[in-house]
C-alpha cells in the first residue's frame, strides 16, 4: 500500500491531474446569497466566474469541516500505509485547523500527518505534487512528508491582479483605494510571505505586469517546476509560457484555472506564477 495524499480545493489542480497522481481533493464551500455550493465539485471554475461577474453580492468562501476531512480520512485509511493532508496556509483559512480536528478523530486507526503548506493556487499545488510524486513511487511516510516541507522552502509565488474591484468587495482592500486604484488603471502584484498575502508591487498596465512575472521567474536559478495560474485569461497564460520556454521548457509547464477560494477576491484576468528552485 501506498501513502495517500490529500489537499483542498484551494490548490486549484485540475481533476484530470489530481486523478493521475491519485490526489484527494476535499473542496472549500462558496456561497452565492442562500445558494451554497462545493468548490469544483457543484460549481466549476467557469460558471463560479460567470455567477461572480453577473450577480450583486459578493460570494463568501469558506473552509471544509472537520466531518469533511474525516469522511475522505476514513474513505481511504484502510487502504494506505498514512495519509499526509496538505493544505491552504494556516494564515489566511481555518481548512488547515479543520483538518487537525479530523485527524485528532482517526489516529491511531490511520497515521496521518496534517502539512500547512504556507501557500494556495500554484504554490500549493506544486507542494502536493512533490509529495503525490514521490507517494506514487512506493515511498514511505516520513520519505514523502520530508520532501514535503522541503519544497515548501523551495516555493515562491507571485501574481498580478488585474482589478482592485473584488479585493474591494471582498473587503481586502479599502474601496476608495481600490476605485482610485481602478482610475488610474493600477494592477497590484500579491506574493507570500511567511505565509500571508502581501503587496510586492503595483503595475498600471498588463504587459508591465507580465513583464514583472516573467522577471520574477527569469531572475531565479534551478527552476525544477513552474505553475502559471489563470482565471478567464487563458491567453495570458499561453503567452506567459511561450515566453518563459527558454527559461523552462513550455511542454513542461503546468497550467492551471484559478477556483473560487482566490478567484472571489481577485475576480477575472488575474495570471499568477509560482515555481520550485533548487537542487
């Protein structure tokens, strides 16, 4: 038996690769005024954008159960040597929290360890494709949870808003902030930081703001995985990567359409990278 791997659907992988390298994926709630619905499972990428673009209130997001977690804790504890449950940053979601509480419930049927990431979208993502990679090759529990929190070391993010109108909706941002913001044509650049969202910068124009992601990436050494994230702007995406190919190989690039968790504060246009350096 192999060492099964969890995540949330914060990390934003799509269900073809999750299924591929045998990924649990619990998803987040979004609600649309009294109408709730599980994040890509009742409500996909593209119709979240479309209800986000088209409908008055805001939608709130937030994080799985503690019952959540134990029904795919128990789903797959009798079929595994441990589950490792990797997840959202503790900083800006309770998901990681509910999934302490889950774990406190099953051992010692199942070991389970329970990872903060540090991260969501792509740098999440990347984190839980180290640990399903090396899980798919038969490795053992500590094996995978070591390299783990390695890559969580090795991460760096970086995205480029293309509106301050549902950061302000949202409440993230002030509003008169963000409508002077939107006047004159300002896009903020968000990265991680100790695991918080802080601002890294403001562009006021896109192909700026796509120059400071390919800078970003261009600027560092050993890069062993990149993830370009979207929400509706597959052509941003595609461009990006074409840039990047000699820098890292496009074919070897994985792209990947944003959800709910940062789409209902970034809203559409939004184009984040994030990539694993080091040996």
């Amino acid at each position: 038996m192999a060492v099964k791997v969890i995540t949330d659907s914060t990390a934003d992988l799509s269900p073809e690769l999750a299924q591929e390298l045998g990924i649990g994926v619990v998803p987040i709630y979004v609600r649309f005024g009294n109408d709730v619905y599980r994040d890509g499972v009742d409500l996909g990428s593209d119709d979240f954008f479309e209800k986000l673009t088209t409908t008055a209130a805001h939608p709130a997001t937030s994080q799985p159960t503690p019952a959540d977690f134990s029904g795919i804790y128990s789903k797959h504890s009798k079929n595994t040597d441990g589950i490792i449950s990797i997840h959202i940053s503790s900083k800006i979601s309770g998901t990681y929290n509910s999934a302490l509480l889950a774990k406190a419930m099953f051992e010692p049927a199942c070991p389970i360890e329970v990872v903060d990431s540090m991260f969501n979208s792509g740098g999440l993502a990347l984190v839980v494709l180290a640990a399903a990679r090396l899980a798919r090759r038969g490795k053992s529990l500590p094996e995978v949870l070591e390299e783990t929190h390695k890559a969580i070391r090795q991460i760096e993010m970086l995205g480029m808003f293309d509106t301050m109108k549902y950061l302000a909706r949202s409440g993230r941002v002030n509003r008169a902030i963000a409508a002077t913001g939107n006047i004159l044509n300002v896009k903020p650049l968000l990265t991680f930081r100790d695991g918080e969202i802080v601002r890294a910068g403001m562009v006021r124009a896109v192909s700026r703001g796509m120059d400071e992601l390919y800078n970003f990436v261009s600027s560092r050494e050993n890069i062993r995985e990149l993830v370009i994230v979207h929400s509706t702007a597959p052509e941003r995406a595609d461009a990006l990567r074409t840039r990047l190919g000699p820098i890292f190989p496009a074919k070897k690039t994985i792209v990947l359409k944003m959800g709910a968790a940062l789409g209902a504060n970034g809203g559409p246009g939004v184009i984040l990278v994030a990539l694993r350096a080091g040996e």
